[in-house]
C-alpha cells in the first residue's frame, strides 16, 4: 500500500531494542522460527478466513529502514551504531510458509511461519500480526456476510468509517472473503477490483426537486444507473425515477426503513410501471444477521459498510507471533515455548494438514516437531486423506510475485467458496457454536 511511511517502521519499538541486544550478544544470528496463530476463535465462531498474506509480501519487497529512519532512531537513542550499520543494507534473506488466502483457520492453526536468523524475523512481528489480524478478521466477516447473502452479491461501502489506509485493506479483504465489489476507488484502482457507486441523498438535496436530480444523474451516467429512491417518499420516487428512466431503469436503492418490506413493496411497484429488469439494491448498516433475516425479500443486491470493515463485532483474531525453535549454542535446532498461565504455547514448527473423508473436511491435524521429523513422519490411516495447508510464500529471501497479482486475489476468493462448501454445514450457522472442525496438535517425537 502506497503511502509516506516505510514498513520498516510500521512496527513497535521492542522490535529494534530487541535487535540491538541480541546483536550485541551474538544471539541475533541464530536460526530462529517464529509462528503466527490464534489461541482461540472470537466467541461464537466457528471458523477464520486467512488474508493478508499478499499485502506483507508487497511490504517485505521495501522492508528497510531509510536513511531518515536510522538517522531518527540514532538521533533518539533507540538503537546503537552497530545496529544501524546492520540495517543499513538490510534485506529478508529468511523463508515464509503460510495459509494461502481464503484458506480457513482455526485454533492454533500455524497460519505464517517464518525462519531465518532471530535478527531478521524478530523486525517482522508487528507488521505481520497488525496485517493478519485485520484482513483476517475483515475476510471472516466478509465470508459469514456472504453465506447468509447467498447468490445475492455484496458490495463494499465501509471506506468511511475506518482509517483512510485499512478502508483499502479492508476492500482488499472483503473480496477474499467473498465479495464481488467495493466503493473505495483506490483499492479498485489498486487491486483491480470492480467499482461501484452513483450518488448520495446530498445529491438529491442540492437539486430544487428530486426529478431534476434524477435527471441530471441519468443524463450523465445514462439510463442503466441506479437512482437511490428513499430521500423522501419512496413510491413517489420510483414513479418518478421510472418516468425519468424510462422501463430500463439499471437500478434502486433503498437505504432506511423496514427494507424487507419496502423492497417487496418496490418490486411490484416496478414490475406495475414495467420496469421489470430493474434491480434493487439495500443499504442501511447490515451484517450477516440482518442480511439473513433479508432472505424472503426480492432484493438483488447488498452494499455492507460499517459491520463488516469492522469484523462483524471482531475487529481482531487475536493472533500473537511466538518464537517456537530456536539454535542453542550448540548449533543445534531446539523447541521454546512459553509456560505462562492461559499463555502457554507449544514448541518445534509446526506442519499443518487437513484431513477428509468422503470429500468432507473432519479436522485439522497440527504436527509439531523438527523439520527432520515432520518430513519423516507417517500420518496414521486413522486420520483418512489429508491435505497440506501451507505453501512458501518466500524461500530464502526469494518473494513469490505471484501471490501478490490481482489474478490471486480472485483466486482466493474462488478458492475460499470451495474450502467453505467442504466444510460441514454447520460452519455456516449464525449462532453460537463449537468450531466446524476440531483441531488437534501433535507433537512427532
């Protein structure tokens, strides 16, 4: 994402103090692996939406500190000289492995592992949790939104209330999760994504009359425009709107009200005037709930705002970045984990698979160990076919460009729908409930 601040300081201080002693003592050059989880689901859902993977990789391309920022950080006393000659030239030389987008997850599912030296991977955590956690938890809501839409489509329209820079991570998000468009014109114009939009009530009201506004709009954006219909009264607006337009009128859109009831009234309304292909689109502050209960009505499209750049209620996945293995002094590779009370995490990097019987998904099987074990490692027939959950987004330093394309980002989202549908039909339940698959973790000894 284009703006004035380098990624490499898109990131909390202890990053670069962390550097700084472990440089001095020698232990910023051991092969570390660090981990990207969640210990748990938000209440009451039962599965997650990966996204995100492609905006770090778009941010690893520039991942070094300018020569403002040394002298910023020098200036303040953040870090000491010997650190600033190590950032002068620094680049990722580390591996990625992640959850490809539009993957599910859920917890403790490894859904990025990075491995390179402690001094490499150590700068990358809050980049990577700040990203993953919001697009995450944006695609989640973007999926659940789309579920309960069905075949109807759904638009993005959640620019304005959200920060200027996520409203394009969230467009960017809410295609992962599965929808078809957004009103944001430079997440559009920056990942290609399909743009809509014609007027506001403001564009109404600056007219002396609504059919002086609706002719205006129709003539600059021609017939197939859709004319929002509920800034005064709605009938009177669609018998207008359908005189102005003609019976090929693109569409409506109604934004308050019982919009249950006032589409169903709009559509015989239309089809009376004969304005039969004429479709009708509903705003209003919705999210998967009030869309469900919206099912019985003829409405052929939705626009989601402020539920869904916000998570649905969940505006975090809560996910933590853990160093999970480690080299000792002896050059060896050794598992860490953390022992703290309700923190607890568990060692060796993790290989991720799902596993399946009849073409429908019955779990998710974590296998913790040495890359040496893990590869070695026959998975019990118990656990029926399985699958692979992690691809290498980076190996070595080497960035795949590929998943950072438009073309993925459409794939993830076609991707998602089929991961969805493999999944038992509870998943896409509204109430609370148990996760859709259980997760279990084994350590390979």
């Amino acid at each position: 994402m284009t703006n004035s601040v380098n990624p490499a300081m898109m990131t909390d201080m202890y990053e670069y103090t962390m550097l700084d002693a472990a440089l001095k003592d020698g232990t910023a050059a051991r092969r570390s692996v660090f981990e990207v989880f969640t210990r748990h689901l938000p209440s009451g859902r039962r599965y997650g939406v990966v996204a995100g993977l492609g905006r770090i990789l778009e941010y690893l391309k520039d991942f070094r500190p300018s020569d403002d920022d040394l002298q910023y950080m020098a200036d303040h006393h953040i870090v000491s000289q010997e650190t600033i000659n190590y950032l002068r030239n620094f680049t990722f030389h580390g591996s990625i492995k992640a959850y490809r987008e539009g993957e599910m997850f859920f917890a403790n599912s490894p859904v990025v592992q990075v491995e390179g030296t402690f001094g490499e991977c150590v700068l990358l955590e809050t980049l990577i949790l700040s990203i993953m956690n919001y697009d995450s938890a944006v695609a989640s809501a973007a999926s659940r939104i789309t579920s309960a839409a069905g075949s109807r489509p759904c638009a993005d329209m959640g620019g304005r209330r959200i920060s200027e820079y996520a409203a394009i991570a969230a467009s960017r998000a809410a295609i992962v999760g599965g929808f078809a468009s957004t009103a944001n014109l430079a997440a559009a114009k920056k990942y290609g994504l399909p743009c809509i939009g014609t007027a506001a009530h403001a564009f109404t009201l600056v007219h002396d009359t609504e059919r002086d506004a609706f002719e205006s709009q129709v003539k600059a954006l021609g017939v197939g425009t859709t004319l929002l219909t509920d800034t005064f009264n709605i009938d009177q607006a669609i018998k207008t709107a359908v005189d102005v337009a003609g019976p090929h009128l693109g569409g409506i859109r109604i934004d308050s009200g019982d919009l249950a009831s006032l589409a169903q009234r709009a559509r015989h309304q239309l089809d009376a005037l004969g304005a039969t292909g004429t479709t009708i689109t509903v705003t209003n502050d919705l999210d998967e709930y009030s869309i469900a209960a919206l099912a019985a009505a003829p409405i052929d499209s939705y626009g989601v705002g402020t539920r869904l750049v916000t998570g649905s209620g969940h505006v975090t996945n809560n996910m933590v970045y853990k160093l999970v293995e480690r080299e000792g002094a002896d050059g060896l590779m050794h598992p860490v984990a953390k022992k703290s009370f309700g923190k607890a995490t568990d060692g060796w990097r993790k290989k991720a698979l799902r596993s399946y019987q009849y073409g429908l998904a019955q779990g998710e099987l974590v296998l913790a160990g040495s890359q040496e074990k893990l590869d070695s490692y026959q998975i019990p027939e118990e656990y029926g076919q399985t699958r692979a959950l992690q691809i290498t987004a980076v190996d070595h330093g080497n960035i795949d460009d590929s998943l950072t394309t438009s073309q993925a980002l459409f794939a993830a989202r076609d991707y998602h729908r089929q991961q969805l549908n493999d999944l038992p039909v509870s998943a896409l339940s509204l109430s609370d409930g148990e996760p859709a698959i259980p997760t279990e973790v084994v350590t390979v000894d």
